[in-house]
C-alpha cells in the first residue's frame, strides 16, 4: 500500500512480537530496515539487519545511531510487562525505564537525523493507555506516559518538521499476551468485550504504523490511533 523505497528505518524492539511485523512490512514496502532489539533473529527476511540494542543504555543507542548515515522513521515497539511483580518498586521502575524512558531517550538521540531527513516517529501505546491493569500497573502507566510524549514530542518538534504519532493496540497475538492467550476464561473475557470478537494480529498493528509513517499522513501530528477491534469504543 505504502512505498518506503529508500528510506531508512529504525524499529525498536523489532525482533517479535508487533516490532517484528512492523520492520517486515516496513521491509516489503522498500525501506532499508534495521531491527533492534535484546536478542537477534536469523529468520528476519534479509532486506532487515538485526542489532542487538539494550534500550535503556544511553552508549548503546548512540553508537547503533552512529552507524547509521541517515534515519526517516523510528518506530519504538521495545517493551516489557511483569504481571502481578510490578507492585514491587523495583520492577515498577525497570517497567518505566524500558517502556517510557527507552522510548525517550532513543527518540532524542534520533532527533538530529529525523530533523535532517524531516522523518517522522511511531510509539506503541497500548489499550492500557487508557485504561487501568489491576496485575500492570507499570506497564499502564508506562503506556499512559507514551500518549503523553508523544502528544509533547509532537508539539516541540512540529517547527522541525518531525511528526510523533502512536499507535494504540487492543489484543494482540503477541508474546507479551501469551499467558492471556492460554487462559481461555480470561480470554472469553477480552473477546467479549471486543465488538470484533477476535484477538488481532501483529501485521494489522503494522498496517496502521505504515500509514502514519506515509506521506498520506503528512498532516497528522500527536495522533493516538486505536487499533483494537473495536474495544476502546464500548
């Protein structure tokens, strides 16, 4: 739908899960492809470099950044959740450093190149941006944060001609929802309360990162998109 031929592209995270199929769709659209994130992939199509990135190492995200000539879109997928831990300071903490502060810090170190290229830069939100996670609350409130940046991102860097957007996943056969995936009474649950009656899929989010990275949205700026099936609108 989309042509990225000679861009580059940066996604955190982007070795499973959503940040997975968003660097191969970024990829079969012509994109130069870097995939980042705490583990490789040899099984990634080879029009995407895998890099090992540790989003909370300020030396590390500057040297992979260094390497790169140039940057169009970064999309920030990197994110961790802790069921039923995260009441624990500690974790809490660590949560907010990867999924928040990572987010950030990678976003500011990439500025200099969005700024040159007048790129562009997708979060991944979360239906928990909007709502509580009684067993998350880190990850909630690291989500809640990401609309947040992404809104103020999006107001500082207009005049530099870097548009922040974020896209906001409902249900997502992903490994970060597998455990829900397996609970079939909490996964009636979800469904339920999903008009589409149905999990989603990691390529239907990348669909949604695709076009707000794209020249028909070259006038959407601080946008939140849901991409959940219907859930957030009952």
């Amino acid at each position: 739908m989309f042509d990225f031929t000679h861009k580059s592209v940066l996604v955190t995270g982007g070795t499973s899960g959503i940040g997975r199929a968003v660097a191969e769709a970024f990829a079969a659209s012509g994109a130069n492809v870097i995939a980042a994130g705490l583990s490789s992939d040899e099984n990634l199509p080879p029009s995407v470099a895998s890099e090992l990135l540790d989003i909370t190492d300020n030396a590390k995200i500057d040297e992979l950044l260094a390497r790169i000539p140039s940057l169009d879109v970064l999309v920030n997928a990197a994110g961790i959740i802790r069921r039923d831990e995260e009441f624990e300071t500690e974790v809490f903490a660590q949560v907010l450093d990867v999924n928040l502060i990572g987010a950030m810090r990678i976003s500011t170190a990439a500025y200099p190149k969005l700024k040159e290229s007048r790129g562009c830069i997708v979060h991944i939100a979360s239906m928990l941006s909007f709502f509580g996670g009684p067993r998350v609350p880190a990850y909630s409130a690291s989500k809640g944060g990401i609309v947040q940046l992404t809104r103020s991102l999006a107001a500082a860097w207009a005049a530099d001609h870097i548009r922040v957007n974020a896209v906001a996943p409902g249900w997502i056969t992903t490994p970060l929802t597998q455990a829900l995936q397996d609970d079939p009474e909490r996964s009636a649950q979800l469904l339920s309360r999903t008009p589409m009656r149905r999990w989603g899929r990691p390529e239907e989010i990348a669909g949604a990162v695709l076009f707000l990275s794209s020249e028909a949205a070259s006038f959407i700026t601080g946008a939140i998109l849901p991409v959940d099936g219907g859930y957030s609108a009952v």
